[in-house]
C-alpha cells in the first residue's frame, strides 16, 4: 500500500511538471516581441542604420560601402640609358580599406592597367600552384611522409597542399613583379 502512494505521488508530480511546462511553451510562442525583427542581408562592406519602436521602423542600408584610403606616393626611379639619370614620379592612389591590391581609380572602376595586372597575377598564382604541387610529390617528400605510421596520410595530404599555397603565392608575385603591377 505505501508503495502505491509513492508511484502514485510520482505519476501526480511528472504530470504536473508534463502540463506546466506544455503551458510554458505555449506561452512562449504566443508572446511576440515589441519591437520587429529583421533578417538582412550581410556583406563585408555592407553597413546598416535602423531606428525602431513599437509603432513604425527606419531603415538605411547599403550593400557596399567600404571605407577608402587616399594616398600620394613620390618615388624616384632610374631613367635613360642604363638608368644614368633619376625621374621623379608621383602616384596618387585611392584603396579600400583592409585590401591589399585593390586600387580605386576613375570613380571606382579599374582601368585596363589594372585588369590586366590582375589576370597575370591570377595566371602567375595558378602556374606557381602547379609546380607547387609538381615539386612536393616529385621529390618524393609526399611518399616518404606516406610511410610515417597513423599520420602519414595527414602529413603527406598537409605539406602538398602547403606547397601548392607556396608555389601560388611566389608565382603570383613573380607575374605582377615581371608586369610591373
């Protein structure tokens, strides 16, 4: 008889629990919040300015709004036969902020210069890759790190791809130092 009472105690508090926390839910669900929710979309330059409040909302995006940097450069720079004589030449330059080789230049548009500097740089780095890659497994650095016991196949799979990282970074700079970008 007393163990009936303990099961039945048990049965009585889990329901109770079981039908307040059904409550609880409901609940949460029903509630909204005051102020609306927004969802927008996020860029790496994309900036926003919202002013809300229970009756109406204000809201100002813009999708690409990078800061930009204003620079002027003064080089001097060999010039005439066998780079005998100086010239002095002046650079000036708008860049994005945080960007390493992105130059801003006729209202924001890239000049023929610049295109094509890009697409050898990209020619370059895809070229370095190759080799890179060329160089790690025919040395045979990659089948020797296959025989090294359980991480072999990690090792072997990191430094080709390390390499291929190498090989792409040093072709790129080598393709924009050969063009003179």
């Amino acid at each position: 008889m007393n163990n009936n009472l303990i099961i039945k105690g048990v049965a009585v508090g889990l329901g109770t629990a079981f039908v307040s926390s059904q409550f609880y839910a409901i609940n949460l669900l029903a509630t909204k919040p005051n102020l609306p929710m927004f969802d927008l979309p996020v860029s790496k330059y994309s900036t926003y300015e919202i002013e809300a409040d229970k009756d109406s909302y204000k809201i100002r995006h813009r999708m690409h709004d990078p800061r930009i940097i204003a620079s002027i450069e003064s080089s001097k720079k060999p010039a005439g036969f066998l780079g005998a004589s100086k010239s002095y030449v002046t650079k000036e330059s708008q860049k994005i902020a945080g960007e390493k080789d992105v130059t801003i230049v006729n209202n924001g548009e890239l000049t023929a210069k610049q295109i094509a500097c890009i697409e050898e740089r990209a020619k370059g780095e895809s070229t370095g890759e190759l080799i890179g890659t060329s160089v790690a497994t025919g040395t045979g650095l990659t089948n020797s790190l296959n025989n090294v016991p359980l991480v072999g196949w990690f090792l072997s799979g990191f430094v080709t791809n390390q390499a291929r990282r190498e090989g792409g970074k040093i072709g790129g700079n080598m393709a924009s130092d050969f063009n003179d970008c």
